[in-house]
C-alpha cells in the first residue's frame, strides 16, 4: 500500500467513541451535573455539592443550557421533537396506538394509547401513569390525560367484558404472588364507575405485553391526530406557563444545574 492509502473505515465502536469525545469537547468549560433522582437509582441518598463540584473541575461553570452530547431541540419544540429527540424508545407506544388505530377506535383513545407509557420514556417507571398524565394533562382533553393516570392502576385487574386479563408477562416480571399497593388497588375501584373507564381500560387492551423490535410502525401515521387532538402551545412544549411546562423543560434541559 502507499503512503496516501485510505484509512480502513471505523468500527462502530470507535465511531461511538469519537462521537463521545467530540462531545464531551463540546462542553469545553462547562460541567454537566445528575440529578438525586439519577444518584438514587444507584441506590446512593448523597450528592456532590457545587463548591466540590468547582474545585474538582478548576477554571470551569456550571451548564446552564443544552448539553451538547443530546439531539439538539428546536427553538419551539412540539410533542412530535420530544418523541424524536427526547423519548428513550417510542416502538412500544406506537405498536399500542397502532393497535386501537387498526381497531378503529375513537381519536382520543389512539392518542392515549399513544401516550400511555410517555412516564417511562422520558421520566421513571415508578408510578409512571401519573407522571405522563401530568406531562399532557394541558394539552389534552381530560379523557385522555384521566385515562393515562388511571391505566397505571386498571392494568393490573382483569376485566372479562373486553377480554383482558391479568398479563402473563406481569406473572414472569413481579412473580405469581405479587399485590399491587393499596393505593393502586384504592385507584381501580374509583376508576370502575368514572364516565372515562372505558377509554382508560382500552389502554390495557390495546397496549402491547411482549414487545416486538420488528413490528413496522411509524410516528408519521399520528402526525394528524396529534394536531387534532394535541394543544400544541404556540411557545413551544417547556416555553409555555402550565404546571407542566417545568417538566418539559426538564426533558430539554436535564443535566443544568439549577
């Protein structure tokens, strides 16, 4: 070979590593902190303060802003930015609401399906119902936002009159002898007789307990019932003034420091 030849192209692990120290370049003087939230995961109630913080990492500040090593967002972001860019992995949300769309259920039950597990993706698993239901509750009509809070509950009790039983899946996960807390089992019995327990348990059944890489579905097929049925705030989603614009923000902004 001569000396111009062309370089063997990277592996996929050196392209990943190269992107990771681009990225932390990127951050330059700025120090990107984690949440308690992050450190409790872990199993750990402490966390490093700012003054430590600062003399571990002489000459810099704290981030304030983007961090650099996420997707950038746009200035105005809309629910659809937050599925691309933010959300952990949305396969499961659109094989649930592609289900109720293929059923032809009403727009508002696709579109709870569609957000049913939005905690999840964005937030933390633990009771996961109530923080999506808190991310949409005012872009959404109240049937929708009711019925994600509720579905956290609703999925753990059968009910015959649609065919939906208690998940297999759930016997494998938590073990044959697992109880939902009280105050799951406190929220399905109010649930049972609420004028919107329908939409809520069709979550339940259209939701999907093994989940499947190869299904083929696609944000775009959602696009138009977004828009009919998500208030998209002029703003932009965290630029607005609801009681859940901060946590939109959070989902921009996750590592800034205050």
């Amino acid at each position: 070979m001569g000396p111009h030849a062309a370089a063997p192209p990277m592996t996929l692990s050196e392209q990943a590593d190269e992107l990771e120290e681009q990225m932390m370049e990127e951050l330059n003087d700025k120090i990107a902190t984690k949440s308690v939230l992050f450190t409790l995961a872990d199993g750990k109630t402490g966390m490093v303060g700012g003054a430590q913080l600062l003399a571990q990492n002489p000459g810099k500040h704290f981030l304030m802003g983007a961090d650099p090593r996420l997707p950038k967002m746009p200035d105005k972001p809309t629910l659809i930015d937050f599925f691309k860019h933010r959300f952990a992995s949305t396969n499961h949300l659109l094989q649930s609401a592609t289900h109720a769309l293929k059923a032809g259920l009403d727009e508002k039950v696709v579109l709870a399906c569609l957000l049913h597990d939005i905690g999840v993706a964005s937030f933390i698993r633990c009771d996961h119902g109530y923080w999506g239901a808190q991310l949409i509750e005012p872009y959404v009509d109240e049937e929708v936002s009711w019925s994600v809070r509720v579905h956290q509950a609703l999925r753990f009790f059968p009910d015959e009159s649609v065919g939906y039983k208690y998940p297999d899946m759930y016997v494998k996960y938590f073990g044959a002898d697992y109880k939902p807390e009280p105050y799951i089992e406190a929220e399905y019995q109010r649930a049972r007789d609420h004028k919107y327990y329908m939409t809520a348990r069709l979550i339940c059944v259209n939701d999907i307990y093994s989940f499947d890489p190869d299904a083929k579905v696609d944000l775009d097929d959602f696009v138009d019932i977004i828009g009919r049925n998500f208030k998209q705030p002029k703003e932009g989603l965290g630029l607005d003034n609801t009681p859940s614009s901060h946590m939109w923000r959070t989902l921009m902004w996750p590592t800034r420091f205050l």
